[in-house]
C-alpha cells in the first residue's frame, strides 16, 4: 500500500520564526501490516533540518531603542534537537545558508547615574533662637514667637503660670514657654547691664591711684562717738546737732599730715545695717567707741554683731579715759566675752586708749587707721566716670531732693547725668561737708548733690550715665519695679522652713540667728543649747544675743545676713512688726524654751542628708532544692524567722559568705504565687539570675529605708 507523500511545510507568518518553514512532526499511527503478496520497499522518511534560531530584528533608525543598564547578548544558538521517532542513523540534509542578519546597531554611551539622595523619614527643625530683653511681657513674647498671645497664655497655663498679654515674665519662665513653640531664647543685655558696663570694666592697673580709707564709728548711745569725731575735725558738729546726738547720716573727710580719712558717724548703727541689707559695703574698718566707765553696753553687743557680720576690720576706741572711775581692765574683759580679745591679751583686736575731751591718744588711733588702709591697699581709677553709694537722703524745703553720696570709683562733676535707685537727674551743685561748693569729688569723697528728679533710698548704688533718654527709661523700669514687687524684690526671703528646703538641696549649710530674751540667764541659756545643735554638716551661728524686746535693729541684721529673729518670753515692738513684715523677716515667739530648742533641732536634722538603713524583715532556710520545668531551680524552704514579702531585697548566705543580693524571682506557697510568706510556714523561693541552692543555706529578706539623721 503506497504511503502518502508528506505536505510541505507551510511558513510561519508572525513572531521570530516569521518566514521559517518547519516540517510537521510526522503523524503517530498504528502499525500496518504490509500486504504478503506484494512486497514494497518503504520509503525513506523525509529529511528535516532545524534551522538556527534567528537573531532578534534590528532596531528602526528612525526610533532608537532605550539604553539598557547592560547590554543583552544574542539569543545563543542550539543544536538540531531530535524529535520522538528519529534515530542518529537518519540522514540529515546539509544545513542551510543562515539568513543574514544587520550589524546591531551601537548603543549610546550611558551617562553616569547619580547618586540617590536619602530622604528621612521625618526631620525635626532645629530650634530657631529668638533674642529677649528681660523683663519681657507676654505679648512682646507672642511677636518674636510669631504666634498669638492666646497660644503663649495657653502654654504658660499648662506650666501653671497664671499671666495677662500685659505682664512681664521672668527669664526662666520665658525660655521655658519658648521651648513648647521649638525656640531657644538668647539673652539680651539688659538696659541697666548695657549703661553700667563700663563701670563694671576690669580695671587698667596702671591707671588705679590709692584712694582714702572709708571709716564708721560704731558704739552705744552717749559714749562719745560724736565727741570723739568733733575732735578729728576740730570743730563743734556736736553743738549743732538736737540734743547732742546725732540726728542724721554724717560723711566727713578729714585731712591728716599723712594723708585723707572718710568717716561715716551713724545714729547708732541701724544705717550701716540697712546700707549692707541691699547689699552697699561701703565701710572698709569700723571703730568700736567703748566708754571706759560704763563699759560694754547692748548696743555695743548689737554694734559689734553688726560690724563682725559685715566682715570689716574692727578697732577698739576706748574713749572717756579722763573720768577716775575709767577702768580698762574690766573693758578688756568686757569684750572678751563677746569675742574681742585684745592683743596685749593674745588676741587680734587693737584697743586704743582715748579721750575725746582732752585729745588723749587721737593721733594714734589716726596713724592706725592709715596703717590699716595701707595693709587693705585700697585703690580706685580717678579717670572713670562716678560710681558710688547713696549714704542719705533728704527733700529739702528750699532744694528738693538732696542726698549724700560716696564716690567709691571715678570722679563725679557738676553737670554729670547721675542715676541713683530709682531716681535721675542732672548734678546741680556739689557741697562737702562743711557746705562748700565743690566742681569735682574723687573716689572716697562724701558730698551732698543736688538734682535729682526724687528721693533714692540709703543703700542704693549711683552712676554717671552719658543719654539722658536712657537714663529716664532706666529710672522708670526700676519704678515699675518696685511697684510690683517691692523693696524687698529679688531679695531671699528666709523663713525656717525655706532654710530647710535649700540646705536639703545643698545650697548652704549654715543657719543664722538672733536671739532675743526677757532676761540674761535665759538668753544665754537658749544660746548655749542652740550653739550645742551645731554638727561638722550643718553650722548653727548667733549673730546676736540680747535682753529686751524685738526692735527694728534686730530686723535690719536678719534682713542682713539671712537670719532667723527668736524671741523668748518677749515680743517685737510695733516698728519692728511692720519691717518684719514689710521685709519678710521669720520672727518666732516662745515661751517654753525647750520648744525653742525642739523646732530648731527639727529643722537642722531635716537639713541633715538622710542615710540608707537596711530594716531586717525576716529569713529562711533551704530544706532542699528542686528543678520545675518553665520556672527553674526552686529552694524549698521555711521561714523562720519574721516574714518574706515580693517587694523585699533578697541575700543568700552559705555560713558566713554572701553569696548573692537581689530581687525575687518567684515566691510560692505550693502551687500559688503569693505576696507574703509568714513565720513557721514553708515556701518555694526563685532569686532572681541564681540557681546554686543548697540544704542549710540562709535566705534573709531586708528593706533599705532612708533615715533621718539626728543632732
């Protein structure tokens, strides 16, 4: 049976093979008994050639194609690949010419990638710095922010800071506010800095020339400290004063053959306390006046408290030594007791012998008072514009305000723009002390000026200043000042238990106070007890000691030095009551004096840092030790002794050795986590990183508590 000859191929018309003709696979049919009788020879099977695979097309010129990252290779070319049913025996026809392929046409040149740029997920802006002039109000804050008033006042609410768009805010609750709207706040000098910075300029050596001591005569009423200053100046200030007693401040130079002495003659020495209470040292040594028949009085405790508090040299003028009943001897051991040793007797305070009336030692006590000044080489620049203290001040009748001032540095001139406190004017006229006019005082001059646009406080500082538009919205920001706070603005106010609060956080460690009684054995009795409460940490110190009610004196030393006024069995006088107040004085009263004593105590223990103590709770002992699966080694064990809680710090204890300190992992009773394991009863215990357990070891629970330590 003859087989039918095969179909030509017929090309293929789309995809890579276009135009290829590839043969049909032969057809799979059964097997067909060839017909006996006539015997054919078969044919042989069609040759089939598999062309190589084509190329992919070229490129159009008119459209170039797209820059790969890399370049693809030609698609490689394989060997024929036999189809089912062929054998390696089968002829194939010689391979056909290979189609010709185009050249690929170039790529271009790849230009160079650059580089990805990294971007955050979230930046935060830097803070953006605002520059303040302090005191700021509310609504100048709000504009340098740039935001609404309201924003600022609902942030200073959350600081719990109650303010209106109007009032000022201090430094640290401005910066704190710009911190919640992302702002740093640069500080900007302010206008009082800005005006007193050459003032405050360090000091060419050079230029520096030694300037006069300034003295203040300090004593007991009546003993002579005018009389004794009326013979310096070889004149009769006395006379002219009400009474003999000196009614006001008084400044006076006086010349000597070796040079010039400012003194000072105060009522008393409440001045010279309230001049150092706003901070004014303008007393380089203190002259003590002691008559020598009546002794030490309590004003000349009070005066020598003041005068040692102050930190100034102190030297004895015993004076009235003409009278007959004088006696030096029991003077000197007057003030040996309150701490005034003499040098003849070992100590380091010089006693001069004077008389006021005859003249007697004054030329001695003046080469004494160079000698010192010589020793504390006292020197001021002459070249500067004024700076100087305010000593008194009055408003004249027929020149309005006047005051008395100190030139400590520079040189004040008529016609000089002065601010003092809260007060500007323009000098006037200068008068010394004898009523002369003067054009110029140099340093450690008193003179009494004239032209200033109000009263300025004793204490307050003065300065020459250059713009007088400056000067006036100077004067008025102090105004301001003191019309919202006071006097008594910027100044620490101490009570007990402000002093407890900074000694805790270690601010000072030192507490003043003065002491006042009903009578002499009660006074020292409550000196001595307090004086015994001192520790190496905290230094108990009475400035003053003395009989009598509470005066404005008291209240100026505490103002002072930071103390604390306690009263046994007395009570403040009605001036004193309203200074108290007015300054924010803490004044306690007793009439127990162990209450005195307890309170005191109370509060320097609280100053006392408290110590770590371990309180012992109880302990166990390991009976034995078991591994739990998901919980590790347990130590059987029993209290007994005290009780085991969670929160306890723990200790393993093997004889005498510690062996572990921690927490508590696990404490078991049974199966049960429990809080509390009591005395007698067993439990399992798993410290916490520790799994070394053995029969006999001791487990001890224990709390560190901070104690307070006691006098």
């Amino acid at each position: 049976m003859p087989v039918a000859a095969p179909k030509s191929p017929a090309p293929l018309a789309r995809g890579p093979w276009a135009g290829v003709s590839l043969p049909e696979p032969p057809a799979v049919s059964r097997p067909v008994e060839p017909v006996r009788p006539v015997v054919a020879p078969p044919k042989p099977p069609p040759t089939i050639v598999l062309k190589p695979a084509p190329t992919a097309p070229p490129a159009p010129v008119a459209k170039p194609a797209p820059v790969l990252p890399a370049a693809v290779p030609p698609r490689p070319t394989t060997a024929p690949v036999p189809r089912p049913g062929w054998s390696s025996s089968t002829p194939v026809a010689p391979p056909r010419r290979p189609t010709p392929v185009a050249p690929p046409v170039p790529a271009a040149a790849k230009p160079p990638l650059k580089p990805a740029l990294a971007v955050p997920l979230a930046v935060e802006e830097p803070p953006k710095t605002i520059a303040l002039q302090f005191p700021v109000s509310v609504k100048e804050l709000a504009e340098k922010l740039s935001v609404s008033p309201s924003e600022v006042i609902k942030r200073l609410l959350a600081m719990k800071v109650m303010a209106t768009i109007n009032q000022s805010l201090t430094e640290e609750i401005a910066t704190q506010a710009a911190k919640g709207f992302n702002a740093r706040v640069e500080r900007l000098p302010t206008l009082e800095e800005e005006l007193t910075q050459s003032h405050e300029e360090a000091e060419d050596p050079a230029a520096l020339r030694p300037r006069p001591p300034v003295v203040t005569m300090m004593g007991h009423v009546d003993h002579g400290k005018t009389s004794l200053l009326d013979a310096i100046r070889k004149s009769k200030v006395t006379e002219q004063e009400h009474g003999g007693i000196t009614q006001h401040i008084g400044a006076y130079k006086v010349r000597l053959p070796k040079g010039w002495i400012t003194f000072l003659d105060t009522p008393g020495h409440e001045a010279f306390t309230a001049m150092r209470a706003r901070g004014a040292h303008v007393t380089d040594i203190v002259i003590l006046v002691v008559a020598a028949d009546d002794g030490v009085m309590p004003q000349t405790v009070e005066a020598a408290d003041h005068a040692k508090a102050a930190g100034a040299t102190i030297v004895i003028a015993m004076n009235k030594m003409d009278k007959p009943d004088a006696n030096p001897d029991k003077v000197k051991r007057q003030l040996m007791e309150i701490g005034l040793m003499s040098e003849e007797w070992g100590g380091k305070v010089v006693i001069v012998p004077v008389s006021a009336k005859t003249g007697e030692g004054i030329d001695q006590l003046l080469e004494l008072m160079l000698l010192e000044a010589e020793l504390l080489e006292l020197k001021a620049n002459p070249l500067k514009p004024a700076r100087g203290l305010v000593i008194e001040a009055e408003l004249s009748k027929g020149g309005g305000p006047t005051a008395t001032v100190l030139v400590q540095n520079g040189t004040l001139r008529v016609g000089d723009l002065v601010v003092a406190g809260p007060h500007y004017g323009r000098v006037r006229a200068m008068l010394d002390d004898h009523g002369h006019r003067l054009p110029e005082a140099g340093p450690s001059v008193p003179v009494e000026i004239l032209g200033l646009g109000g009263v300025p406080k004793a204490g307050d500082t003065f300065f020459v200043v250059g713009d007088e538009r400056k000067a006036r919205e100077l004067a008025g920001q102090r105004q301001e000042t003191q019309r919202q706070a006071g006097l008594s603005a910027g100044r620490k106010v101490m009570t007990l238990e402000e002093f407890q609060a900074e000694l805790k956080a270690g601010v000072i460690k030192e507490l003043n106070l003065v002491l006042k009684g009903d009578v002499q054995g009660s006074v020292e009795a409550l000196k001595a007890s307090l004086e015994k409460l001192s520790t190496d940490q905290v230094q108990l110190k009475v400035l003053h000691a003395a009989v009598g009610a509470i005066n404005e004196s008291d209240i100026l030393l505490a103002v002072a030095s930071n103390a604390i006024v306690i009263g046994f069995h007395v009570t403040a006088t009605p001036e004193a009551e309203v200074l108290a107040k007015e300054e924010s004085v803490d004044v306690r009263l007793y009439q127990i004096i162990y209450e005195a004593i307890g309170e005191v105590r109370a509060a320097m223990e609280g100053l006392l840092e408290p110590k770590n103590q371990e309180v012992f709770l109880g302990r166990a002992k390991v009976m034995q030790a078991f591994r739990v699966s998901k919980v590790g080694t347990i130590a059987g064990s029993q209290v007994v002794k005290g009780k085991l809680t969670r929160a306890a710090t723990y200790r393993l204890l093997r004889g005498t050795q510690k062996l572990f300190e921690g927490r508590v992992e696990n404490l078991k009773r049974f199966k049960d986590d429990v809080r509390e394991v009591g005395e007698g009863l067993e439990c399992g215990i798993a410290l916490q990183g520790w799994s070394d357990y053995q029969p006999g070891d001791l487990i001890e629970a224990f709390e560190v508590q901070k104690v307070a330590q006691t006098l």
